[in-house]
C-alpha cells in the first residue's frame, strides 16, 4: 500500500511538474518571441553592414583669396576632415578618459557602465543617465534621433555592436572626432580647432586638446566666449579624468591645469560677401547644392584681399560723407532715462561695447548736453564726447527723411538744439580708439554705393562691394543693378570715332542743337553742364570737359550703329538705346560691365571677360573647373592709347582732377545723370580698373552738385591711391603705330606763324596733319542763340 501511495504521490507531483515545465517553457518561447519581435521592430530599419564602411560626412566647401587665406566657407555642417594620424595623441586620450575610459575594453557597449547608469535611472523614477560609449554615440549621431526612448535606445546598442564588428577602434575614433558637434557651427576637431584657436589640430598643445574633450557634453554651456568660468572647470575636470585613466601623471596634470588657454577672438564672418555670394551661385549652378555644401569642394578665387578691404573702407567711408552732406535725418530713438535704467532690448548694442556696426560705428545714449559738447554711454562700460566741432554738419537737418532736398539749416545751432538726453545715436571714435573718449557724430547712410576693381592683363576680379552694407542689402549692384551711366559711356563714343579715323585733334562744334521727336510732339535740347557752349572744339577738348552738344553731333556724325557694335566688343552685353540720346549715356549698364571695357583701353584694346574663380578642386583634390585665358581684340593698340591719352587728360585738367594726388599715370571719367540720380567715376592704370558708382536703389536724386567729381570720385581715389601703394609704377605703353607731333589746337593743323597756342598731340601714324593752319579760329559762346522755348523742349545734361 505505501509503494502504492508513494507511486500515486509521485504520478501527482510528476505532473504538476510536467504542468510548470510546459507553462515555463512556453513563457519562455512568448518571452523569446517577444523580445525577438521587439527587437525585429525595432531594428527593421536599421542600415546594413556596409554602410558603416561607407562613411562620408557632409564637409565644408572653402573659397579662397588669391593668395591661398580663407575667405569664405559653404556648408550645412561646418566640417574640416581630418584623419587620425593628424589627430595628436592627447586630443584622442582627452576624449577617451572623459566619454568612454573602456573604450579599447568592450565590444560597443559597456556592461558596467549600464548597469551603473539603469541603477541611477531607477533611482531618478525611470529618468536616463548617460553610459554610452563613444561606440553608441557615434551609432547616435550618425544614424539616430536624439530622442530619449527604450526603442531608440535598443537601436543604438545593436548598431554599436555591429559597428565594432566591422570597424577597428581606431575608424572609430577617427569617425566620431570628425562627426560631433564642438559649438559655434563647429563640427569635428578640424572645425573646432579652427575655430577655437586658428590652427591646424596637429598643432593643439595639452591644455587646448583637454578643452576640446570637454565640450561634446555640452557644447553651449562650457563655450568660452558665453561661461569662461565653467569651460575652465570642465578643462580642470579632463585632466582629472586623464590621471585617472593613467594617461598623464599629477604633474603633467597640474602644469596643463596653470597653462592659460588663449582664443581665438577674430570674427568668423566672412569677408567679401558681395563678391562671395556671386561665387556661390556660380557653384550651385554649375554643380549643385548638395556638392557645394556638402563635398568639400576648394574654390580658389581671383578676390585680393588688402584691396578688398581698401574697397570696404572707401565705399563705406564715401557714403557715410556724401550722407552727411545731405542732412541729418535725427536720432535714431528716444528713451526716458530713469534711476534704475537699463538699455532696452531694441537696442542691444548699448549693452556691449564691443557691438560696432559697420566701420567702426556704434550706437551711444546720450546722457548730457550742454552747449559746447554731448556727453554719451557706449555700451555699458565706456564713456564719452562729441564736440560741436564734430557735429557741426547735423546743423544740416532733413524735414523729410527720405528726401535730400527737404532741407532746414540752422547756421548758429549748438548741441542743445540738435540733441536730447536720452537720444540714441551713432558715433564713431575720432582717432579710432574706443577708450579715448572722444568721439564724432555718425549716421548710417540710406544712399548705396558700389566698387568693382579689375586687372584688365587677365579680367580677374581684384574687389567687389555690392553696397554699403550686406547684411542690410544682399542685392548686389556691382553686378545686378542697371543704371545709366551718363558721361562715363562717352569714352565709348569717342573710342568709335578714333576707329572710324578721327583724331584727338579733330574739330567739332560744341553749339545748341535741336532734334523734333514727331511721335511725342516735342523737341530735345542736349544742353551742357555749365549751361553754356564752346564752339568749335577738338575731340579731346570735348571729352575732357564732358561736352554733351559736342558729343551728340559726334554720335550723329560717326552713326549710333558704330557705338553699338564697339560697345558689344568691349563687353557691354546690356540692351543700348538706337538713338542719339545715347551720347550722353541714357542706356542703363552694369557697374562690371563699364568697368571692364574701360579695362580694355589700358590693355591695349584686348579685352578679357571678368572672372571670380581660378579653378575649382574637388575633395581628392581633381580640378572640376579651371578659368581659360580668352583675350578678344576690340580695338587696335593705336586707337587703344590715343583714348586711354585723351582720359588721362580727364584727371591731368578735366574733371577727374582730385584723382591726379594719386601721383601714377591714370586715365578716368566721370558721369553724372539728369537731376543727380547717378554719380559715377570710372578709371584705370596699367594693371587696374576701377570703376565706382553712387545712388538710391529707387533712382531719386543725391542732392544738387552731387555730380560724379563729387560723389563718385573721393571713393575712387581712396580705393585706387592704397590699392596701388605697393603695385609697381607702369605706365601705359606706346605702341610703335602712334605719333606724336606739334598742332594749333584751334585749328587742329600743324602751328602757323599766326599761332597762338602750340601743344603737342598724339595720331595714329597716317593721321597727323600735313599742312598749317592758314586761319584762326574764334571760339564763341552760342548759348545767346539758344531761344528755344524751354516749356516745350525736353533738356538732358550729363557731368
């Protein structure tokens, strides 16, 4: 009976037991399955082996000046690859002791760092801690989202594993080095190196490569520039760790630790924006956006830097007086000035001394004013004044702001009438030094200006500013803006005539002349500047004081056609008027293109099209795009000099004159439209042409006598006199078909014995005259026999 009992027992037991082992087992088999399809869902998607060989991260374009600097950089993620041979040992150590100590230890994921971390995690209420290693961040930030679930946790660990698979510690490294984000747009240790310190990443010391390891934690807090205190720390605490991991000892540690870091402290804004953006979308055009923000392309440019600065300067430094001459529009707001006052958030350059706006301009609150002086606040740290001496042009005051002529002058004004306390104002510090305490009264203008300078041996574009300020404009009108150029086309006019066999000393008769438009029932009366006329002129006599009656006779004379077809050769691809309007340059052009034919009267009439870029690398360093010399003859080297003499006459006694301080030998004109929209001055040596324009973007006047001597041509000269301070002297060459004789300029024949006046001209071998004058000619003012009715004629003049 017992057994009996016992084998009952046990059948029983045996049972339950079969009962626990098929329900465990398949709890097992639900729990497997489950994992496995979690672990399918999640990882579904996941990239394949492969990809992880396959890495190309998105880099940095960089553009170049002429002489190799950066000027410039395209990207999405400002990236410098470097490899981890250039990568210095204590940069790899610094980053291994703070992210990941085991890095060389586990297989992409560290057992007691997350068992440490979930532990912490349960603590916090389910919160996550950190314990990724450098395997799984780089899985993170090459792959992944940033969000903080199980799920994307799950897929962080597999793709670490797999990672380690295929890659060696070392491609690792390499990878996560140049992938992570440093702050300030950096990405990798190329970029941050650069813009932390402006070197290359082999050249890092100690101290530099433990600061650099701190910041991928977080890069915004431990910035030097927003919380020096705490980026100091967290260097401190990279060290630590590095001791710890045994890769320094306390001494090495401490010497760092006393080692003051210096930063970089430039700005890394790029200089050239203008000429920059047209370089941009050439490459985008011709490449793509995906290539030249991402595939590292190097773009080598023909931009000179010192010049380009000269440019900035002059531009911005010419607008800012012909502003000045027009009024002052007040200041640019009021506030109330209590006990506890602090700078309005409107303005937040008064917070920062350091917020200069363009040329070395900042806004200042006025915080007393007396008679004699205005006493300001730059910023919240320096103080100081503006005499009446250096505001004396605000007595000029605008009525209407956006009208130059809307003017009120207040001759005995003292600072009291034309400031308040609490005013905010632009000032300037008189001899440059923000800590003197003597400043001038600024304004920024609303008129635009434009530079462009090219070498006309090769069409390289030297300088180009679009406007007074980029960031305030993009448009650039260097290149865009179509405006008319007035008597800076006349050279193209008297360059046709010397083709067609006239010469320097050829006559013609500067007197009123009338012309009946039919279709709009009314006549035009080109009229001269002065308002006066001349009689009878050599042609160079009438380009040398921008004669319009003279110059539209000549136009009529030589045929419109004969215009059009020289300009085209020389470049100018804008549509010309097919009447003789354009004489006095009523057809629109671009600033480059004007630039670029004057260009060609100095080159000995071959003309070369304007280009930005040498050549274009790719990142293996194969030339996708090299620029090919094309030079194109426009016009013969004869006729080339006889106007490029005749324009050096324009600066020698004509009205370029102010150019003639720059001490080399120049050739110019100046060009001013109808009613003052315009202001040009366009002129050139040798190896550079210069061409300048001022005006509103929406065409109204500059102000009565803002002609181009006025406007245009301090600008010019500014620009050209540094620009050529460390150029060699050239002059223009002599080709062997040019003579050079003695005339009576009355008369354009050889001297007489009735002669009054005997100068010495320049032709074109066959061209100098043959026999003397045998009569005197007498210049007369017909500006008496002008009796047209002015009500019904239409009067255009050009300067």
């Amino acid at each position: 009976m017992n057994n009996i009992r016992m084998l009952r027992t046990w059948l029983k037991t045996w049972s339950w037991l079969r009962i626990i082992a098929v329900t465990t087992f398949l709890c097992l088999c639900l729990g497997v399955g489950g994992v496995a399809g979690i672990l399918w869902i999640a990882t579904r998607d996941l990239p394949s082996f492969e990809s992880f060989q396959d890495y190309h991260p998105s880099l940095v374009s960089r553009v170049y000046a002429d002489n190799g600097d950066i000027i410039g950089q395209f990207f999405i993620e400002r990236r410098l690859y470097t490899p981890i041979e250039q990568i210095p040992q204590t940069l790899r150590q610094a980053v291994i002791a703070t992210e990941d100590s085991r890095f060389f230890e586990h297989p992409g994921l560290d057992i007691v760092g997350i068992g440490r971390a979930a532990w912490t995690n349960l603590k916090k209420g389910g919160r996550f801690q950190g314990a990724s290693t450098i395997t799984q961040q780089l899985a993170r930030a090459l792959f992944l989202t940033p969000e903080r679930t199980y799920q994307r946790k799950i897929k962080e660990l597999i793709l670490a594993i797999k990672m380690e698979w295929v890659l060696t510690k070392d491609q690792i490294l390499e990878m996560y080095l140049n992938q992570i984000y440093f702050g300030h747009g950096a990405y990798g240790v190329g970029a941050a190196t650069q813009t932390y310190f402006d070197k290359h990443v082999s050249q890092l010391t100690l101290p530099e490569s433990a600061f650099l390891a701190g910041l991928p934690k977080a890069p915004n807090t431990y910035s030097p520039y927003r919380n020096p205190e705490l980026a100091k720390a967290r260097k401190e605490l990279v060290l630590l760790r590095m001791v710890e991991s045994n890769f320094l000892t306390d001494e090495e540690a401490q010497v760092a630790k006393n080692t003051p870091v210096t930063f970089r402290q430039q700005s890394l804004e790029p200089i050239a924006s203008y000429f920059l953006e047209e370089v941009r979308q050439h490459l985008v055009e011709r490449y793509g956006e995906t290539l030249v923000y991402k595939g590292g392309l190097q773009v080598h440019t023909t931009l000179n830097i010192p010049m380009q600065k000269l440019a900035e300067h002059a531009v911005q430094t010419g607008l800012r007086e012909l502003d000045k001459r027009q009024g002052w529009r007040g200041p640019l707001a009021h506030i109330q000035i209590t006990k506890d006052f602090t700078p309005p958030e409107d303005f937040p350059e008064l917070h920062t001394p350091h917020a200069a706006l363009v040329n070395n301009v900042y806004r200042a609150l006025v915080t007393k004013v007396t008679k004699k002086d205005v006493q300001l606040l730059i910023g919240n740290t320096f103080k100081g004044t503006i005499s009446m001496e250096d505001m004396v042009w605000a007595r000029r005051r605008l009525t209407k702001p956006n009208d130059v002529s809307s003017v009120t002058v207040k001759d005995s004004a003292t600072p009291l009438q034309l400031l308040k306390v609490g005013d905010i104002i632009e000032v300037a510090p008189k001899n440059g030094d923000l800590e003197s305490g003597v400043f001038l009264l600024e304004q920024t203008p609303v008129v635009e200006g434009a530079l462009t300078a090219i070498d006309p041996r090769t069409g390289a574009i030297l300088a180009m500013v679009g406007g007074y300020d980029y960031n305030r404009s993009q448009f650039n009108r260097a290149v865009i803006a179509r405006r008319q150029p007035g008597s800076a086309f006349k050279p193209l006019i008297y360059a046709a005539a010397l083709q067609q066999g006239l010469t320097p000393a050829t006559l013609i008769l500067d007197a009123p002349v009338v012309y009946e438009d039919e279709d709009l029932d009314r006549v035009w009366k080109p009229e001269n500047y002065e308002k006066r006329f001349y009689g009878t002129i050599s042609l160079r006599e009438a380009l040398k004081h921008s004669r319009n009656a003279a110059t539209v006779r000549l136009l009529e004379q030589i045929g419109v056609s004969e215009v059009v077809n020289l300009s085209s050769s020389l470049g100018i691809q804008s549509p010309l008027s097919q009447d003789l309007s354009l004489a006095l340059g009523s057809s629109s052009v671009t600033l480059e293109e004007i630039t670029s034919a004057y260009g060609v009267f100095g080159n000995q009439g071959l003309w070369l099209p304007p280009y930005l870029i040498t050549h274009v690398k790719n990142l293996n360093g194969e030339i996708l795009e090299q620029h090919l010399f094309e030079p194109r003859r426009s016009m013969s080297p004869e006729n080339s000099y006889l106007i490029t003499n005749m324009l050096m006459d324009v600066i020698q006694s004509g009205t370029g004159r102010l150019a003639k301080s720059i001490g080399r030998p120049l050739a110019g004109k100046t060009g001013t439209t109808n009613g003052y929209n315009d202001a040009w001055f366009v002129g050139f040596s040798p190896n550079l042409a210069t061409g300048v324009w001022v005006g509103f973007d929406d065409v109204r006047t500059l102000g009565r006598l803002e002609s181009g001597a006025h406007a245009a041509l301090p600008i010019w000269t500014d620009f050209v006199a540094g620009a050529l301070r460390d150029l060699p002297v050239m002059t223009f060459s002599i080709p062997d078909g040019v003579q050079f004789a003695q005339i009576d300029p009355q008369t354009g024949n050889l001297p007489s014995k009735t002669s009054q006046l005997i100068t010495t001209e320049v032709f074109r071998k066959g061209t100098e005259p043959e026999k003397a004058a045998t009569q005197k000619s007498n210049p007369m003012d017909f500006f008496e026999f002008d009796r047209l009715n002015s009500g019904s004629s239409s009067q255009l003049s050009s300067y």
